[in-house]
C-alpha cells in the first residue's frame, strides 16, 4: 500500500513500521538492499537466496491475515493481566477468602494429598509433553492447559500451610507465563512488539491501582475491627483469633494455643529445649499464615508495579537496530545480576527467617527462569552477531556466552533437568515413531537431535572441570553459611551474662577474624552483633542505644576486615599467575578498576564495594593495588545499606522473644527484606556502572599496557601448554579421551549436580532435605 514501509522480522521482533533496509541489513548480515520507487509505492528488492524471499512474503501474507483480530487481541492481554490479580485477591487476601481458605486446608491436614497431587501433576505434564499436546488442536489446548493450571493451583492449595506463599505466587507468574506464550504464538505475530508492551504495561498499571484503591478503601471503612483493617495490634489480634484452626494443626504433635505457647505470656512449661524449638518454628508458620493473608493486596499491587515499569521500559524500542539489542542485553545482564545476588543473599536470610528465604528464593528462582526464557525469544543470534560488530560491550557478551565457565554455570543451574529432558524426548520420539507421526529415525525428536548437535561440539572435559569447581564453591558457601550460624549460636550462649564491655572487644575481635574467612558471609557477622550486644545493652544502656553501638561494631569490624582482605590481595597480587588468573588484562577487570581508582563516592564505585561479595571484592582490590583510604570511603554506605538494617534484625530477634512477639517478627521480617533487597540493588548498580564503562571505555581497555606485559608474557609461554592440554582433552575425534577418563569426569561433575541440587532443594523445601532447619538465634541445645 502506498504510504506502507514493509516490516519483516523475527516473529518476537516484528514491527509495523519501520526502515525496511536497514532492517533486513541486519536481520541477514551479507544481504544487500535497494529500495526502488513504483508509481509512489515503495518496493524493495533483497538480494538473498529465493528461500528468504519466500519466508518474507509468507510472513507478509500472514501479517496481513491476522490484522483483524487486534481488538480481541486486546481484551485478551488485559483479562491475562488483570484475572490472576483479582484471583489471588479474592482467593487469598483478608478481604477475600483468605482466612478461610487457609484455615480449611489446616483442618483438613491436606500436605500428604498435596504431594501426591503434586506426583500427579508431574506425571500428567510428563503425558502432556510426550503425546504432543501443542500440536492439538485450540479447543483442546485450551482444555489441557485450564486442566494444568487447575492441578498447579490445586497442589499449591493444598501445600498451603507448609508453603503459605505458594498460591499468591503461583496465580501472579502465570500473567507473564501467558504474556510469554503470546509473544511466541504464531497467531500473535502481527502484534506491534511497541504496542504490545503498551497494551501489558497499561493492563497491569490500571490493576495496580484498582488493587490499591479498593484495599484502601477496605481497610479504612471495613468492620473487620473497631478500627478498621490496618497494620496495628487490634487487627493483628484479630487475625490471630481468625486463624484459630492453623495454630491447631500447625504441629503435628498436639493443638497449639496462641497465647500459652506463641504470646508474650507463652509458658515453656515441661517442654524440653528441642521441643521448645519445635513449637517455636510452628508458631512461625502460623504467623507467616496470617501475615501473607493480611499483606497479600500488597504484593499483588508491588507485583504489577515491577511488571508495568518493565513493559513500559520494552515498549521504547522496537528491536530493528542494534542498539535495540545492546541495550536488551545490558538489561538482562544487570537483571541477571541482580537475582543471582538476590539468591545469594537469600542463602544467609535463612539464619533468620527459614520461610522468608524460602519465598524468596522461589521468586527470585522464578524471576530468572522467566527472564532467561524472554530474552532468549527476543534476542536472535544473527541480530546479536550483527550488534557485536558495532559494540564492546555485545563482543565481550558473545565472547563470554561461549566460554566453558558460561556454559558450566548453564549446566550447573539446570542441573538435573538436562538428563531429564533429553530422557522426555526420547520418549515423545518413541510415540512420534509408533503414530507414524514423524519421518525422523533418530533417538531424539528434530528439536532435540539439533539440541544435542549443539551440546556435541562442547568441549565437556573442560565445562565437567568447572562444574566440579562450580560445585565445590557452592557447597563451601552453603556449609559455610550453616556453620557459621551454628558456631555463633553456641557463642551466644556461651556470652550470656558477661558485662557489655567485654562482649564489646569479643565481638568486634571474633567479627575481624570471621571477616578474613572467604566462606563467612557478613551478614551473619552483623546478626551476631545484633543478637549479643542487643541482648545485654536491653539490661544496661537501652534497647536503640545498643542496636547503635551493635552496629558501630560491625562497621569497624568490617573497614578493619577490609584492610586485612585488602593485604591478603596485596600479597596474592605480586604473583603474575594470580594477576593472569583474574584477569588484569581483560576489559572487564580493568573497567572495574577503572571505577574502583576515582575519587569520593562514585555511585558505581560504591555500589561494586557495598554490593560485591565481602571477602572477593576486598580482595580483588588488592591484587589491583589500589588505594586503601578511597576504598574505605567507598565501602562507608555499607551500614545504611546492610550493617544498620542487619544489626537491627539481630536485635529485634531478641526483643522478639521478650516481648510482643508478633510486632517485633514483623518489624524483623521486614528488615531482612530489606536488607536483601539493598544488597541486590547495591549489584545491579554495580553491573550496570561497569557496562557503562565497556561500553564507553572499551577500546581504550583493550589496549596494551605495559605493567600487564609481564602477564601477557606468561600467556604467550603457556600457549603451547594450552593448545597440548586441548588436544589430550579432546572429547571427541581420533584423539579423544579414554572412555574410562570420561566416565571418571562425568561422574564427578553429575555427583555435583546432584548435591548441589539438594542443597538448593534445602532452601525452598519447608521439609528437611539435608538439614534441619536452624537459625542464629536458635539454641544449639536443642539438637
């Protein structure tokens, strides 16, 4: 049509305007194109294989096809927006059914029939997959996939007790599990990628604040208390009385009662110290109950908020020029930071609130699965390798998407799913063989044949190495974290009733050395703080007074440790391995120096010192010998950021347990999200500053210097080591590796993944997997 520039494009990239050049210039790297004018309308001749003009004729036709169909397009994205919300608050707030829901499926002691239907749902997805259901026809679909939402939801229900964020979380991912799905849909590729992330980003605006008007409104005008509904003790009251049947059935060993066994008045009776311990963790799960009933709106409204703010984000840009793409990349590796940081904080959040860990490590999990799944549909290889010519910043990314370090984190973090999934294929293949449904003879379908083309390629010697590596770093971290509490635990009891001076210089000097420890985390050495010096300064100088004096220690304990870390560097950094080993000589390595070297509070420098792993970061400093007193400086926000908030959880743990104890779990609650959250944002702050300098600064990096050529000495005299070791590595060809060298690797690696899969199983399974559940402020007694 006149007027009409032609837009082609990857299905998930397409636009309905745009330069048609300069699009498929990048879209086909090599491809010429000439645009000629025809009595006023505009033609283009792309100079391709007939294969490429056909595909972009048919993508046409079919674009011109579906126009139509906008309108119910449309009410689709805001019914799959806007009904999980209103579900979940109606299902699951206070001003829903909530209380009542919750306190059945107390009743009905329903968590041995939720992991049966959760057995259920597994095997009926298993069936789904394996006899095509994709491939059935819309009516069918749309029965199978109302059906596998229903068991999810159902499992989730029944599972609600041990897991009370398990419903709210499940009905908030499927809005963009289903967005996702659109996005990949073939009857969905007529959509305007801009206009589609209009249409989400205003859906979820508009349910956000329908969310906050009417939970507003409620709250104020609701006779729910003389009060009304808000966050005070009447209502918290209650909302205890409320969910009577939960603190019934909440332990398994006898009924609870609120005000004996929970309350400021709770009476320890004859109880032993372990079941004292065991009492106490159910009583926490009751309140986890009520708490997530009460603030349910909320996280609904918060939910839609961060997925409005990231559609109205996307829906600047439309895909078709590199720019596009480097900046779709940045976002997801800022992101990507951010919740792997996230995770890892969440690893020590545990020493303090087992639930919260666990739903934090659930989202964040979640979060990621949905992100890798969104960029990888939005990113094409050819686009990215077009954007790589142009970019520091996209060369470096695909430099280090093929590395083996990437591609073992990738096998570590799907980790038993790989052999799953293949062993799934092999089996929809088989049924594929015995309908006469397929031409393919292989073991595997089309799909996973090329997947295990691709994994063929691999050097896997090298990746299992790293795995292994990956695995033993990762349990360090875990054992670590779990020792550290126990060992802190044990030092609390053993503090009891020494003056405050004292405790004051056995902090401070047991923080320094913990410091110095790579595997400690400094959390744990902030809680400690605020566990011992809160409890005695409650009985001497006051409850605040000693959360700060508890807080000034953990700082001095932390710039001291910063010095010590900083010299272990310093020592480590004379060796020219060590330099070559992190990489003094790569763009990354020196963009962070870069950062690290300027004056006063930069906000990238401070974010990479406040947000980086303690003992790494202070270390890394070192090795690049920079300076001490502008390191310091940097690492000062440091207490806003995480001492203050951690000092204070500590010694809320304590007002906890002598006071009212339902204010005090919530305030504590609170601080630790917070505190996990600002170390996660302290990250993706970072990340971001860093990007910023590859890309700004990247030539400049990648040039020689003459104090790294010492290391590029050591590199050139290793080639020849190198290029042997590749060779005897080899996993396949003439010279591959014996079978039994093989299976020795392959072994090692899979035992890994095994453990490390139980272990991560720990943190978001309520039951015991590896470990019972401990926290800081538990007694080591009572095992």
């Amino acid at each position: 049509k006149k007027g009409r520039a032609l837009c082609v494009g990857h299905p998930l990239t397409r636009v309905g305007c745009g330069d048609m050049g300069r699009f498929i210039s990048m879209r086909l790297g090599k491809a010429k194109v000439s645009p000629v004018q025809d009595e006023g309308a505009q033609q283009t001749v792309l100079e391709s294989s007939d294969a490429d003009a056909g595909r972009l004729v048919s993508r046409r036709q079919h674009s011109l096809r579906t126009e139509g169909r906008t309108g119910f397009q449309s009410v689709t994205i805001w019914l799959a927006c806007v009904l999980p919300s209103l579900v979940s608050v109606a299902g699951g707030a206070l001003m829903g059914g909530g209380l009542p829901l919750y306190n059945f499926v107390a009743r009905m002691r329903t968590n041995m029939l939720g992991n049966g239907l959760a057995l259920l749902c597994a095997l009926w997805l298993f069936a789904l997959f394996v006899m095509d259901a994709p491939k059935a026809n819309p009516l069918v679909k749309g029965i199978l996939v109302f059906v596998s939402a229903a068991m999810m939801l159902g499992t989730a229900i029944l599972k609600a007790i041990a897991y009370p964020w398990g419903p709210p979380l499940l009905l908030l991912f499927v809005m963009p599990a289903k967005l996702l799905w659109a996005r990949t849909n073939t009857s969905w590729q007529n959509i305007d990628r801009c206009q589609f992330y209009r249409a989400v980003g205003g859906s979820t605006l508009f349910c956000s604040f329908s969310v906050l008007a009417i939970w507003l409104a409620w709250t104020f005008t609701t006779d729910y208390t003389p009060d009304g509904a808000g966050w005070q003790r009447t209502t918290k009251l209650q909302l205890i009385k409320d969910t009577a049947d939960v603190y019934k059935n909440v332990y398994s060993k006898r009924a609870l009662d609120y005000d004996t066994d929970c309350g400021p008045g709770m009476s320890v009776g004859n109880m032993t110290v372990k079941e004292q311990a065991l009492v106490k963790t159910a009583c926490s799960a009751a309140a986890t109950v009520w708490f997530i009933v009460w603030m349910n709106p909320f996280a609904v409204l918060c939910f839609n908020l961060i997925i409005t703010c990231f559609c109205l984000l996307e829906s600047r840009s439309t895909m078709t020029e590199g720019k596009d793409v480097i900046r779709l990349l940045q976002q997801f590796v800022c992101l990507l930071v951010f919740l792997i940081m996230g995770m890892y904080v969440t690893i020590y959040a545990a020493g303090v609130s087992v639930h919260l860990a666990s739903a934090f490590m659930a989202f964040f999990a979640a979060t990621l699965l949905a992100l890798v799944v969104y960029t990888s549909n939005e990113v094409r290889p050819e686009i990215l390798a077009q954007a790589a010519q142009d970019s520091t910043f996209a060369k470096n990314m695909v430099k280090a998407f093929k590395s083996d370090w990437i591609r073992a984190v990738g096998v570590g973090s799907s980790n038993v799913l790989i052999p799953f999934m293949l062993g799934v294929d092999m089996a929809r293949q088989l049924v594929r063989r015995l309908k006469g449904s397929t031409k393919h003879v292989g073991k595997f379908t089309d799909s996973g044949q090329a997947f295990v083309n691709g994994l063929a390629v691999w050097n896997w010697n090298s990746i299992f190495t790293k795995v292994v590596i990956l695995g033993e770093i990762f349990g360090v971290m875990v054992l670590g974290g779990k020792f550290t509490y126990i060992f802190f635990s044990w030092l609390n009891d053993l503090l009891a009733g020494i003056d405050l001076g004292i405790i004051l210089v056995l902090v401070f000097a047991v923080g320094c050395i913990m410091f110095l420890l790579p595997m400690v985390p400094g959390s744990a050495v902030y809680l400690f703080a605020g566990i011992v010096i809160g409890k005695q300064a409650q009985q001497t100088i006051g409850f605040w007074p000693g959360v700060f004096v508890g807080s000034m220690v953990g700082l001095l304990a932390k710039l001291c440790a910063c010095v010590g870390q900083y010299g272990i560097g310093y020592k480590l950094g004379k060796s020219i391995a060590v330099q070559k080993m992190i990489g003094v000589d790569t763009v990354p390595t020196r963009a962070i120096e870069l950062i690290l070297n300027k004056r006063g509070m930069d906000l990238g420098k401070v974010a990479i010192l406040v947000g980086g792993p303690d003992w790494p970061t202070s270390v890394t400093c070192g090795i690049l010998n920079l300076n001490i007193p502008q390191m310091l400086l940097g690492t000062l926000p440091v207490y806003i950021a995480s001492i203050a908030p951690q000092t204070l959880v500590g010694a809320l743990i304590t007002k906890e347990a002598d006071g009212n104890a339902t204010l005090w779990s919530t305030i504590t609650t609170a601080c630790t999200g917070v505190a996990a959250v600002s170390q996660a944002a302290a990250c993706l702050v970072a990340t971001r500053a860093i990007i910023q300098t590859i890309e700004l600064e990247g030539e400049e990096l990648a040039k020689e210097r003459p104090e790294h050529a010492k290391v590029a000495e050591l590199t050139a005299k290793q080639a020849d080591f190198v290029k042997k070791y590749a060779e005897v590595e080899s996993w396949t060809g003439p010279d591959a590796m014996s079978a039994r060298r093989k299976a020795t690797i392959s072994l090692a690696a899979w035992l890994q993944l095994l453990a490390g899969f139980l272990l991560a199983s720990d943190f978001v399974l309520m039951e015991p997997v590896c470990f019972r559940k401990f926290a800081v402020n538990d007694s080591i007694g009572a095992s």
